[in-house]
C-alpha cells in the first residue's frame, strides 16, 4: 500500500511535471497525460500526427523537465542498426596492437524519440525490439544494461505513407499506448503561434522556459508507487473483459492478446497515480482503453472499405462491456 505522506509527495511531483511541459507544450493535454501515464507506468509511446504538431517539442519539454538524458534519431531508409544501437570500431594508437573499442549508439539514454519509425526498414526497426522489451543491448556479442528509467517515444506519420514500412505487429505490442495527436484549437494554435514566434528567430523550440522538476531517482521512485496502486479484482476482471470483447468483434479481424490486458491495468494504475489516488476505478481503465488497444488490433478489410475508424470499433466494444461498481 502507499503511504498517504508518498501519495502527497507524488501528486506535488507531477503537478510541478506538469507546469513546466506546459510553459513549451500549448494544449495537446491527452496527448501530455498519456505520456505522463507512459513514463510513470514506464512504457514506450508510439505518437501518429501529421507533421508541426509538437510531437518533438514535447519529447524534449519532457526530456528537460524531468532532467533525463534525451537522445534523437531521425529514421531513415538507409539507417542501419548499429546506427541505433552501436558498433566497434578499431582503436590503434600507432603502436600496431589495435583493439576494438565499443562505440554506444543513440539508445543508451533515458528518452529516445525514434523520430519516423515507419522510414526505416524492418532490420532496422527490430534493434528496438529488444532494448524495448527487456531494458537491453547486445553489442558485439555482450549484453549491455540501459539507463533506468528508459522510455522510446516513436513518431510516424499516418499521410505521405508511400515508401514506409509500416511496423509489425510483434513490435506493435511493444508500445504501451498509441497516442494521436490531433490539430489544436483556434485558442490553443493562437497561443502557440505567439509563443514560437515572439523573441525567436527561425524554428527555435520554446524551451528555455522549462526547468527541471525531477531527477531520475523520483522517476524511479514514481514508476515504484505506481506498481503500489491497489487494483480491485473487479477492476482487473473489466480490464479483461474489455480486451477479449475485441477478440471476434465486428469489423475487426485480429483482437489484442494478453499484452494488452496487462497494459490496461498498468496504464490505469499510472492514471489513478497521477490523479492522486491510491486506488484504480473503472473510469480510469476506460480512459486509456482505446490508447493501450489501437495498435494491438487489425480492421477487417470490410471495414477498412467502409472508411471505419479503429477508434469508433473500439469504443463500440468497450461500451458493451459493463462496468463493476466498487
């Protein structure tokens, strides 16, 4: 269980998070809160916007409130693995004993944006695989740990697809949420606009403002608490029901697995975290549900003819599945 004092501290902490992104980030608050629930329930983000939407900006807000170590690579369709991961190199100092030397490639950091994932070509996108899964690199046959915490936030672009490689579903499962990031309102792009135009010259991101709110110790310590949040029995059984109600629903042809049964509940923790609770509700199951599950189905090919939207299947099926009351 938490401790009433741990729940204070932790509420304090993520609010201090949140002000900082919010002096770079205008608006995009789902988008801000499910990473927020990605780095305390500590999983990896996939982001799907058209370009200009602050998909960057936010990494780096992130990446700098949260005074974590921040590493980019733009996905390409010459990039090879060892660009992402690594690769040895011969260091001869002259006396002609050359020894290899290990160069660490981009992902030994603690927030990789993995910008244009979909660019690249499968050899290359399955380097992921498993420093995401397992917190992990092997480089020249030695298996190396990564920085904890450690979070992949990937890009791509749902227009211009022609000449991508759309992700498998194995590496699909990897990501905790698939967040869309959508246009702003006319407010919100006005605000904006002022923002990234006023004293800056050409595209400099506005981050000066942002300062450091936590460390990765009280990443840590959050990523911990969240694994603290009691899930009532029911709670989980609904997480369940909900996933295994896409399995056979109409309009999709694959439902999630088991993964997303487990992320459902580890988002939902993450949410009643960050909302200052120390207990999960139903309501915070259903608020990530089409997050977690998005990336996690296939659309029948019937539907995909008819222009239905994964979003619409999905909220159709969560809403058959009745809720407990607690």
């Amino acid at each position: 269980m938490i401790k009433p004092e741990e729940l204070k501290l932790a509420t304090q902490w993520l609010h201090a998070l949140r002000t900082e992104i919010a002096k770079a980030v205008v608006g995009q608050t789902q988008a801000v809160e499910q990473m927020l629930v990605a780095v305390v329930a500590s999983g990896h983000v996939l982001v799907e916007g058209v370009p200009g939407l602050g998909k960057t900006l936010l990494a780096r807000a992130l990446a700098q409130a949260l005074s974590l170590q921040y590493a980019r690579v733009q996905f390409t369709p010459d990039l090879m693995p060892a660009d992402v991961i690594g690769h040895s190199v011969l260091d001869d100092t002259g006396s002609g004993l050359g020894r290899l030397r290990v160069r660490h490639g981009p992902v030994f950091t603690n927030l990789l944006l993995a910008d244009e994932i979909n660019r690249a070509p499968a050899k290359t996108q399955s380097a992921l695989l498993e420093v995401m899964q397992e917190y992990q690199a092997t480089l020249e046959g030695e298996t190396l740990p990564l920085p904890r915490p450690f979070l992949v936030m990937a890009t791509q672009n749902p227009v211009d697809t022609e000449g991508t490689y759309p992700l498998p579903e194995a590496q699909l499962d990897r990501f905790l949420l698939q967040v869309r990031v959508g246009y702003p309102s006319h407010d919100e792009e006005a605000a904006m606009v002022q923002l990234v135009t006023t004293g800056r010259a050409g595209h400099e991101l506005p981050l000066e403002a942002v300062k450091p709110a936590l460390d990765d110790v009280q990443v840590l310590e959050l990523q911990r608490l969240a694994g603290l949040v009691h899930a009532d029995a029911k709670v989980v059984d609904y997480a369940v029901r909900v996933v295994r109600a896409t399995r056979g629903w109409p309009g999709l042809d694959v439902g999630a697995g088991p993964r997303g049964s487990v992320a459902l509940v580890r988002t939902a923790r993450a949410t009643a975290l960050i909302h200052g609770r120390d207990f999960v509700t139903p309501d915070d199951v259903a608020a990530q549900a089409l997050a977690v599950l998005r990336h996690r189905v296939t659309m029948a090919p019937d539907a995909q003819i008819e222009g239905r939207d994964v979003d619409e299947l999905l909220q159709a099926a969560l809403d058959s599945v009745e809720a407990p009351r607690l």
